[in-house]
C-alpha cells in the first residue's frame, strides 16, 4: 500500500517574539486488552503555540463519525485490538491576531493500522476490513484544548514507516472551515522495542524506517511523538498551534 508523494507544506515553532507580536505586544503483561482508564485532562494547562507541517491525510481516512476515547475495540463485535496500550493526548491551540489560546470544541479524528498493518473499513489488494471500524474515531477537545485517546501502538505496512493519522477540524471566527491533516511518528528504537515482541512479533521485520520515508523527510521530525512508559504501556502527548484567522 503506497501513496503518492504530495507537496507537504512545512511547519516550524513560533518564537517568543512571533508570539508577542501575534498578541499585539514490554512484555505480554502490556497486550492485555483489559480497559484502560485516561489521566483527566489538566483544563489549567498553558496553551501550545507550536505550529506543525501538516501532512496528506493519505487514502484511509473514513468518515465513521465514532465519537469515543477508546478507539481499540471494533464496536459491531467488541473485539479489542491487541497490542502494547498508547494514551495519546492532544493538546491543540488557536494563533491568530488576537494571540495563542487554548481551542475548544475542535473536532480531532484519530486512525492507524493494526499490529498486522491493517486498516478497518478499507478494501486493499490483499484482503478487506469493510464492516470493521477498530482502531478509528473522534474526540472534542476540551476547554483547555486537550482531546485524549486510547489505542495501541500501531504497526507497519509495506512503503511507510510507523505513524498514526490525525485530522483536526473547527470554524474560524468568520465562520468558515478549516481543517488540518498530518501524521505522527515514532523513535525507531522505540518501535524496535515494541516490535519485538507479540503481537507484532509474527508480522516480521518492517521494511522503512523514518528516514526511508518519503512523507517523513517532509517534516516529519518535527512530528515525532516521545512516548513514556507508563503502568500500561506508553503514554504521550501532541502539542499542535493551528494558524487560525
């Protein structure tokens, strides 16, 4: 499964100064599919002013409308995807004239592949998942911006390296819409650990890593996630600054 490599707008961090401006101044224990229940979000945390590259939404995003934090079980069945637990959280802001503020009542979808690299709800040359709807859904982002998630770590596919697809969409204060696409990453020494072992083990060795990736050397070390071990798995965070009129 390959996409088409896409001309990929940059991002970069808002200095101190842009920012005044701007205001006008591993083991098996870890697959268990048992729930696994999100730190609430801190509504008190500053809001991020990092802009970000956005990134090709690719050819597996589908619009299932499933509102839910845990995104691991397919919700016809319950069946729970295995594989090492990841509470991602998101942290979204809004820079505009007016300045860096937290941004409430986006919509952030959130889809991956499974340990095997598959994707739910798509038809592919090998097989199909249309019907399945694992590893796929949305979230609000709270008052203070954050919209957290549940899932596993994701595994990999022939063509790409690791990542996680994101999809965060809101009205600008005209009125008008506006969305932004991208995708996430992994340290590749941190998705060697998580690979070793089940249920990843048994779909072999991944043929790219990051700096193999087309869309990856578009910005994508500015889109690497830093994942922390935490009970259950791993745990992190993604701060995003939309450039919002």
């Amino acid at each position: 499964m390959r996409l088409n490599r896409d001309d990929i707008p940059l991002g970069r961090m808002v200095t101190r100064r842009e920012a005044l401006a701007l205001m006008g101044l591993s083991a098996a224990a870890l697959l268990a599919a048992r729930p696994v229940r999100a730190a609430p979000a801190d509504a008190n945390r500053a809001p991020s002013c990092v802009v970000r590259p956005s990134q090709t939404q690719g050819p597996f995003f589908v619009e299932e409308r499933l509102k839910r934090s845990d995104i691991r079980a397919d919700p016809s069945t319950g069946e729970i995807k295995p594989g090492v637990p990841l509470h991602l959280t998101f942290n979204v802001s809004r820079i505009s004239s007016a300045g860096c503020t937290a941004l409430a009542d986006a919509q952030v979808d959130v889809w991956h592949c499974d340990a095997g690299g598959r994707y739910s709800d798509v038809r592919d040359f090998v097989s199909s998942t249309v019907g399945q709807k694992f590893l796929r859904g949305y979230q609000m982002t709270d008052a203070g911006g954050n919209a957290e998630f549940i899932t596993v770590y994701p595994g990999w596919y022939d063509g790409r390296a690791v990542h996680i697809h994101c999809k965060i969409r809101t009205v600008s204060s005209s009125g008008q819409r506006y969305e932004f696409a991208s995708q996430l990453y992994f340290d590749d020494t941190l998705t060697d650990r998580v690979h070793a072992v089940a249920p990843y083990a048994t779909h072999g060795r991944r043929t790219i890593r990051n700096a193999g990736d087309a869309l990856f050397r578009h910005g994508g070390d500015q889109l690497l996630l830093s994942p922390t071990q935490d009970a259950q798995g791993y745990a992190a965070t993604f701060d995003i600054g939309l450039q919002i009129s």
